[in-house]
C-alpha cells in the first residue's frame, strides 16, 4: 500500500481510478493490456474527454508499450511470483480438493470425530501444466521488457526514432537504462543532452555522443584567434593597426628603413 502511495501521490482521483481499473484488468486476465487507447477506454468505462486524457495518461506512464503490447512491470513480476502456488491450487481443486474425514473411522482414544486414519495430504506444490507454465514465461518474457521505463524529462520521438534505426532496434532493456544514464549525466552537469539524442536519432548511431560546439562559438573563437595575431603583429612591426611588416614601409624613405633596421640590429 505504501508504495502505491508513493508511486502515484501525484495522480488526480480520475488517474487513480484509471490505474485501479488497469490494474484489476491485468490481474484478472494475466495478460498485458492490449497497445490501443480505445481498447483502455473501454476497460476503464472511461466516456467522457476527461476520462478518457486520465486512462491515456496512466497508461503511458505505468503501462509502457512494449512490442504491441502494454505491461506493468510490477504487476507482472507478482503474478510470475505467484503462478506455481495458484496453479497448485487448480491443481488440488481438479482433485476434489482436501479429502474429506472418514466418520467411521473414530478410534478409541481419538476425540469425537477425528479418525484413526491419518488423512492423505494434498500436494503441497503441483507441477505447473502447460497451458500455465507457457504463460507464466510468456510474462517473463514480457516483464523483462517491461522493467525499462523511459523518464519523462526524455523526447519520446526522438528516442523512438532512435531505437527504430538498424543499429539500435535490438538494445535489451539494460542497453537501454545505459543509454538514459548517460543523458541523466550529462543533463546534471549542463550539457545539451536532447542535442545529443537528437543527433543519435538523425545520424542512426549506435552510441550517444556530445554535441559539438554550435557555429557561434566556433566563430567567435576564430574572430578571437585573429585578434591575437592581430596584436602580435602590432607589436612586432609598431602599428596599431595591426598592419603587417611590409605595409607598415609603405611611404617611409629607404633611409627610415635602414635606421629601424639598424635599431632592431643594434
């Protein structure tokens, strides 16, 4: 209880209602809910716009698409957990269940009404069937797609897109985690991760990289570079113009010449 407390303090009384609904679905059938917002809105009796922004909102928080089909991580690891004792229980109930006392049998130093016979036990722990064994591991499966959550401050269509490219279509769900890490970083520290994602989407890249730096700051680093050699000039030839060497004799007689040469020298 706790932690549903925790998980959806910030959900209004019509997402919590959603959630509750979507919850029960999953449980009672043992299956992932179907991909389609139509197919939720009739599970939740959601009829009204409100209603039906409330399913649409839990579903892609909690319920997250994970190959065509939506699945709550926790509740999937419940029901894994719980399948071989419910399947003991079908499995003892087929059998008539627990066998019933034998009246007849009341020994001497027996209490009124337990027999002298001891009672054959169910079985504790059946096997599980095919048909139960199949689908527990089928929601295995499911939930281990189902552990990854991508956090909402992540552009979906650019994630998506990325992941929808050759190179990353295949990343399990903890290539997956990585890759959000790293966004976590750099997004900690300042550095334009949905840049970063954005590129890895339209480059189709394996790997998440830095943003290079944008062409303003290139520029201003060049037009930063020139000034320095601009003043290394000045200082070297005298102008304050930064004018070069032979610029700076245009117009001064030949003598001028060799006297700031001779000056240098000397």
């Amino acid at each position: 209880m706790a932690d549903y407390a925790k998980k959806t303090a910030r959900l209004s009384l019509a997402e919590h209602g959603a959630y509750t609904l979507l919850l029960d679905e999953v449980y009672s059938t043992e299956q992932p809910l179907p991909a389609d917002y139509q197919s939720l809105y009739r599970i939740c009796r959601a009829m009204d716009k409100r209603e039906q922004e409330a399913v649409k909102s839990v579903a892609d928080t909690y319920f997250p698409l994970i190959d065509g089909e939506r699945a709550n991580p926790r509740a999937t690891r419940e029901i894994i957990k719980a399948a071989p004792a419910m399947q003991a229980a079908r499995f003892n109930g087929l059998k008539g269940g627990r066998p019933k006392k034998d009246p007849s049998g009341v020994g001497v130093n027996n209490p009124v009404g337990f027999s002298d016979k001891t009672q054959t036990e169910p079985i504790a722990k059946a096997p599980q069937s095919s048909d139960s064994f199949i689908k527990a591991n089928a929601l295995k499966n499911k939930g281990a797609s189902a552990l990854f959550v991508l956090p909402d401050w992540i552009e979906k269509k650019h994630w998506d897109a990325w992941h929808s490219s050759p190179k990353r279509r295949n990343a399990t769900p903890s290539q997956k985690q990585l890759a959000v890490d790293k966004l976590s970083k750099w997004r900690d520290v300042g550095i334009d991760h949905a840049k970063a994602l954005e590129n890895a989407a339209i480059g189709g890249w394996q790997g998440l990289f830095e943003p290079k730096t944008d062409v303003l700051n290139a520029h201003q680093k060049q037009v930063s570079s020139a000034d320095r050699r601009a003043a290394t000039m000045s200082a070297l030839t005298g102008n304050s113009n930064g004018e070069s060497k032979n610029e700076h004799r245009v117009g001064i007689p030949k003598e001028g010449i060799f006297d700031v040469t001779a000056r240098i020298v000397g």
